[in-house]
C-alpha cells in the first residue's frame, strides 16, 4: 500500500512538473544564480586589479617624483655654489667698475679637433685687433681671447700663445705664461735670474699687460730650472682647463 501511494505521488509531481514546466524554471533560477555569481565575480576581479595596478602605478609616480625632487635639489644646490662664486668673483676678483666688463660665454667646439686648447667661442662681440682676458666662472686665468676670420676663439692657458703678465709669490717676481710643458705644468718664461723663486709660491695675473686685471690665480710652482739669461718656472695649474666649458670673457680697460 505505501509503495503504491509513494508511486502514485511521485507520478503526480511528474506530470504537475511538466504541466507546469517546474524543470525549466529550475533550469533559469539555477542558470541566473550561475550568472549573478560569475558576475560578482567579474566585478571582484576588475575592481581588485584596478586596485591593484593603480597601487603599482602609484608607487612608480612616486619614485619618479622623488627623482626629480632630488635632480631639482641638485641643480638647485649647484646654482646656489655657482651664484656665490660668481658674486665672490665679482666682489674679490673684479673691480666693481668693470662689472659690465664681463661677458659669460659657453665653448661652442674645438677649432681642430686634434688640438684641445684652441677653442670656439658662442659670442659675437667685435674684438678687433685686442687682446681680452679669460677667466673661469669661479675667478680663475684660463686664457686670452682673440678674433679670427669673424670667429672668437679663446687660447687657453695650455696653448703656446695663451702669453700673459703674471706676478709670482708675495715679492711679485715678473714673468710671462707660455703654455704647458709635458707633465701638464704652465711654463713661466722670461724670470729675471736674480729673484728667488720659492716651491710652493703662488702665481697670479699681474695687471701689467692691459689683458687681465690683477689677482687671478693662475697656479702654484712646483719647479724652477734656469734659461739661458733668465729663470723659468713650472707651475701646477689651479683648475683643470679642460674641464670646464662656460668662462668669462673679461674686456679690460
């Protein structure tokens, strides 16, 4: 009797199922549960990698901000030393009359590629036949400067022609540069014999040759041989010439 009752019921459900469609309306429910879940899903998943490379593009910003922030600070430090030089020059090395005596000026190239102490000049002042004065950013003889075919190309003190008054040690000894010998020292020529010339002197711009003002340092001596009828001195430059790219032309009165 169960077993006829349980057969009979579930018979009825059968057909009440089909009459109805309760296996299709399953399917959908079932089927939309499916797509709601794969859905949340698909939202978690973008949300979460949104997050996720939006942390590491954050964290690649801030490292870019933070190298530039410390080029800034660099460039700035570097102006800030530059611009105390230069007033330091201007105020110790410069009469305060020729202040607009000064012209900055960049190298522009060699003027053979071979030869490293003749260089071009990005300036366009009228020279003439004159001879003007150069001078690192930071108050040191670097040269002379001259015109050439329209060109202003500067001598540096390295070159044979770079010749201008100096005086040496604190007894002003005279003397004049002429260029550099094999070990990289300027060579002072035309030393009157009956000075003393001490290792460890300074040597700097006299004045008495109407190109440098007086007072730029040029070197300190390392050696002193005699000449034929006079001394000559070598000294150890007080900045690398070659190094540098930006100088100061100085039109001396």
């Amino acid at each position: 009797m169960n077993k006829k009752f349980l057969f009979i019921l579930v018979f009825i459900l059968v057909m009440l199922g089909y009459i109805f469609k309760i296996d299709k309306i399953i399917v959908i429910e079932i089927t939309t549960l499916i797509d709601n879940i794969k859905q949340s899903y698909k939202n978690s998943y973008n949300d979460y990698s949104s997050k996720f490379f939006s942390h590491f593009d954050q964290a690649k910003k801030i490292v870019e901000l933070e190298k530039s922030l410390k080029e800034d600070q660099k460039y700035k430090i570097l102006y800030t030393i530059a611009n105390q030089k230069n007033k330091e020059y201007e105020k110790n090395i410069v009469n305060p009359k020729d202040i607009n005596n000064l012209q900055y000026v960049e190298i522009l190239s060699y003027l053979n590629i071979n030869d490293f102490s003749k260089v071009l000049l990005n300036t366009n002042i009228d020279i003439g036949n004159n001879i003007l004065a150069l001078s690192t950013i930071d108050g040191y003889s670097a040269g002379i400067v001259m015109q050439k075919n329209n060109q202003i190309i500067a001598y540096l003190n390295n070159n044979k022609k770079s010749n201008y008054a100096v005086f040496i040690g604190e007894n002003q000894i005279p003397g004049i540069t002429a260029g550099i010998n094999n070990k990289n020292q300027i060579k002072i020529k035309y030393i009157p014999k009956w000075h003393t010339i001490n290792v460890g002197d300074i040597v700097y711009t006299s004045g008495m040759d109407n190109i440098f003002p007086a007072g730029l340092e040029v070197g300190v001596v390392e050696e002193v041989k005699d000449d034929t009828n006079t001394q000559m001195a070598y000294i150890k430059p007080s900045i690398e010439i070659l190094n540098q790219k930006y100088f100061y032309i100085i039109k001396n009165k």
